[in-house]
C-alpha cells in the first residue's frame, strides 16, 4: 500500500507538473504574440506655433503606424479619415479659461486600384453627411509611405486670426489628432467597433505666449560708415 501510494502521488505530481508548464508556455506565447501585436503610439512631435501678421500658425509631425487591418481595408477600396483639431484657450485666473480660437482639418486618404495609386484630400473643417469633402487640395502619390507621410506631417497650418490672441498674455493649446472611424461605411463601423488595431489618436497640450509684432514703423537700424582704406587720402 505504501509503494501505491507513493507512486500514485509521484504521478500526480508529474501531471500537475507538466500542466503547469504547459499553462506558462501558453501565457508566454499569448504574451509575446500580444506584445508583436501592439504598434507604436501616435504621438505629436516637432510642434512649432509662430505668430504673423495675418495669423497663428501650427506645425507638427505626428507618428504613427499604420496597423495592417486598415492597410488591408485601404486595398479594398475602402478610404480613411483623419482629423485633427487645434483649440487655443486663455487663461483666466477666475473662472475657466476662454477658447479664442479653435481650427479643424480633415484628411481623407485612398487607394486608387485602377491607377495603383494613393491620394489624399485635405478638407478645411470636419466633414458632415451634408457638408461632402467641399473644396479640397487633392495630391497623388506612388506609395503608401508617401502618402502618410504627407497625411502625418502639418506645416504652417492657420489655427487663428491674429486679432485672437494678445501679446504677452498666457494661453493654452490643445492639438487632437484621430482616426475618424465615423466616416467608414456603417456596416465596416459595426466591425470595427472597439477593436485596438482602429484606434490612433493622440492628444498634445502646451503652454503659449505670444510676443509682440515688430511695428512696421519702426526705424531701421543706421548703417555703419565703411572703414577708411589704409593708405588713401
């Protein structure tokens, strides 16, 4: 009885044991494959906000991957939308602060399969059921890297009239940037709905202040007398 028993707890021990390696094998490849899975964040790089005579203008790069769901869906025929959405807002001390500006952009992004080609819209605003794309600055390119590139990269873009903002005083920039899943078909909607691989959004915050323009009146500096060449007289 006792060797019985003795063997019967040694194979119990033997199966719990292989068990438990096989549950840590498969935490370690669901790990590993959630871990390839996941892409870089989107993140708003190289922000640059100057003020001019006729406005304050925005840019920055925005990096993201983009995930192999929506490169697939982009194949097929399917476009995609990007918004991004500039809010400067001033301080006050008491009561909440102010919003003085507040800009917005679309970018509609699309495989062309007759052509081979990409192109992107880029639209003044947020685009509505009724609005359309509107007025568009249209741009072809001959890869998709391009195209993104072209899609991740805002340069001097007016966010508010230079009568908005004051010099000297404090404001706050809130810079958003998504993935509008609104603008897909309503059944593609429904699947895509949730799902990580659909999300790319990021969100920048910074502190402002403006300097004042240089008067246009303002007297420009003398000009230095040349030096007298040596040996003349």
């Amino acid at each position: 009885m006792i060797t019985t028993v003795f063997i019967t707890r040694a194979l119990k021990n033997a199966i719990l044991s292989s068990a438990f390696a096989r549950f840590l094998l498969f935490c370690c490849v669901c790990l590993c494959a959630s871990g390839a899975s996941l892409a870089a964040p989107t993140e708003v790089t190289q922000l640059r906000v100057e003020r001019a005579e006729d406005g304050v203008y925005l840019s920055a790069t925005v990096r993201f991957e983009l995930p192999s769901v929506v490169e697939d869906a982009l194949l097929k025929g399917i476009a995609v939308y990007f918004v991004v959405e500039a809010d400067i807002y001033r301080d006050r001390w008491y009561w909440t602060d102010a919003r003085v500006a507040s800009a917005a952009r679309t970018l509609r992004l699309a495989y062309q399969p007759l052509t081979g080609r990409w192109r992107v819209n880029i639209v003044s605003g947020l685009i509505t059921s009724s609005s359309g794309l509107r007025a568009t600055l249209n741009q072809n390119y001959d890869t998709l890297p391009e195209a993104l590139s072209a899609v991740q990269r805002i340069a001097r873009w007016k966010i508010a009239e230079a009568n908005e903002v004051e010099p000297d005083a404090s404001y706050g920039l809130e810079l958003n940037f998504r993935l509008d899943l609104s603008q897909l078909p309503r059944p593609f909607q429904i699947g895509v709905a949730g799902q990580r691989d659909w999300s790319i959004a990021a969100q920048l915050k910074e502190r402002l202040r403006f300097a004042p323009l240089p008067s246009p009146l303002a007297a420009p500096p003398p000009l230095a007398a040349p030096a007298a060449a040596e040996g003349v007289k």
